[in-house]
C-alpha cells in the first residue's frame, strides 16, 4: 500500500487528493472511498485503483498524525 499526504479535502464536496512525497504522484480521493475521515497534511496509506477517468486512491485510512510542516 502506497503511503501519502492528504494535499487538499474538502468534506463539504466529499472529494480531495492524496500525494505521495516519494513520487510526487498525485491521486484523486472520494468521501466513498475512505475507512476513516481525513484532513489536510494527514498521512495515509491506500490503494490505486483504476477508473473511468484514470487512477485513484480507494481504501484510504490514517497512517499517523496530520503533517502540516511538509511542504507540497
């Protein structure tokens, strides 16, 4: 499982990104595809999955404290 930062998440929309700092990819996330609720600067770990309109990251959940330091 790939391990990333939540870049942006607006829970209101129920959809953000996830960066992962090795690879600077970035990877779409929804609301629907979360264990648990997330929040900017928060490290986590997903999977990637393939849809319709490219990857994204499903299965996400918390893999330590919120990182608000680390720069994007």
């Amino acid at each position: 499982m790939p391990k990333g930062i939540v870049q942006f998440y607006m829970p209101e929309k129920g959809y953000g990104y996830i960066r992962v700092p090795a690879t600077r990819e970035e990877f779409y996330v929804h609301r629907r595809y979360l264990q648990q609720p997330i929040e900017k600067g928060m490290a986590v770990t997903f999977e990637v999955r393939s849809g319709k309109q490219g990857l994204y990251a499903a299965e996400v959940k918390a893999a330590g404290p919120p990182r608000y330091h680390e720069k994007a």
